[in-house]
C-alpha cells in the first residue's frame, strides 16, 4: 500500500488550518486497527512520529509494559513539547481512545498554538481481533474491545467538542465502514490533516 491509496473522509472541521501552522495529529483507534503502519506510509506527511509504545519499550520492559505508561507518557510529552516549540508536526502513534488520553496531546497542542488533528484509525472487530491473536504478544481481548468500542461510538462531533479542529477518518482498505457515526459531514479530504 502506497500513501497515494491511502485516503481519509473529513468528518468535521473548525475550519481550514491556516497556512504555516504547526500540527499535532492524534491517532484515534484500538490496538491492532493499524496506527503504526498508516504512519509507516505516511512518514513524509506524518511530521515526527511519537510512539508511546516505543517509549515503553524504551523506559520498561517492553512495547506491553504498563507499569512503564506514566514514563513514556511523560517522555513523549517532553518530546511533543520541544518539536513543536521548533516549529515541527508531530504525530501521536498512541491508542487515545479515552477523551482523558486525548486531554494530554491537546493541552501540547494548546500551549504551542499548534493545530490538533485527529485521525480515526478503525478496522472491523474480526480484522483488529485476528491481527491481535496473531502477535506474539497480544493485548487482552477484553481491553482491545473496550478500545474498539470506544472508537466505534466515537463521533466527530465528540472530538470537535474536545477542541480538535479538524477530524479525520482513515478509510478502512477493505471498503468497511465505522458505523452511522461516521457518515461523512464534510468533503473528501486526500490529504491527512497536513497543509
Ligand atoms: N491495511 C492493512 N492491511 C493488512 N494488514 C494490516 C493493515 N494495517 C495493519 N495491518 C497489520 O495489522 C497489524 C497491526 O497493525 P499496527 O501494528 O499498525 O497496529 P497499531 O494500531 O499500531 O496497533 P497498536 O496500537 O497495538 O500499536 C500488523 O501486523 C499490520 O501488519
Ligand atoms: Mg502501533
């Protein structure tokens, strides 16, 4: 897959980002819905990708280390900030499906009068369930069904409430849509969140 076939719906938006303007994208979307690997195809519009499970794998035991969490929250926070004070985007590689996980990038983003962009990232429960099932170590059904939900139920107007300014949908590759909540209220949009 190629970041040409990658495109997004633009579910809402506060308004266009103004030219010149530093972004904080946030992806949205269960474990195994595919965050990391859209930022893999999209590395040369992404901006600087901040993986929080990389900052586990780093601080902890490993990518799975939740004891690990409040340090590389923290990390990458400290990493968020000095990007953006240089002028860089920025892209949380992170779960964030609580408004709470969210509340954290959007404080960054508030403090640097940067842009925040949310991205849905959302696969059908069979698909995301599978590719969980097939990591060596996969994240308990229970809690990767709580995420999936969550973002099932997610809509746009949620995020926008939150303070986003421009909502994103990944469309999922297969054709499969999120549900009622994610019927399109704005135009196609080909570029995710970028200028
Ligand atoms: N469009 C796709 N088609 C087929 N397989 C995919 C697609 N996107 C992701 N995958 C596969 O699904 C698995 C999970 O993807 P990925 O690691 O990107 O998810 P994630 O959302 O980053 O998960 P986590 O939140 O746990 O980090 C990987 O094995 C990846 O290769
Ligand atoms: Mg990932």
């Amino acid at each position: 897959m190629s970041s040409s076939e990658i495109s997004y719906v633009e579910l809402a938006s506060r308004g266009p980002i103004p030219e010149g303007l530093t972004v904080l994208r946030v992806l949205v979307g269960p474990p195994a819905a595919g965050k990391t690997t859209l930022c893999a195809h999209e590395e040369h519009r992404f901006g600087t990708r901040l993986s929080l499970d990389d900052a586990r794998a780093g601080l902890g035991a490993g990518t799975h280390d939740q004891d690990a969490t409040p340090a590389a929250v923290e990390y990458v926070r400290l990493q968020a900030h000095a990007l953006l004070a240089m002028g860089a985007d920025v892209t949380i590689d992170a779960t964030s499906t609580t408004r709470g996980e969210r509340a954290t990038w959007l404080a960054i983003a508030r403090e640097h009068r940067a842009a925040a962009v949310a991205v849905i990232v959302w696969a059908p429960w069979p698909q995301v369930r599978a590719r969980n099932a097939r990591r060596a170590r996969p994240v308990p059904e229970d809690f990767v069904k709580d995420c999936w939900d969550r973002v099932t139920g997610l809509t746009a107007g949620d995020l926008i409430a939150e303070r986003f300014q421009v909502v994103l949908e990944r469309r999922p590759p297969d054709g499969s849509v999120r549900g009622p909540a994610t019927a399109p209220t704005g135009l196609p949009c080909p570029r995710p969140g970028g200028r």
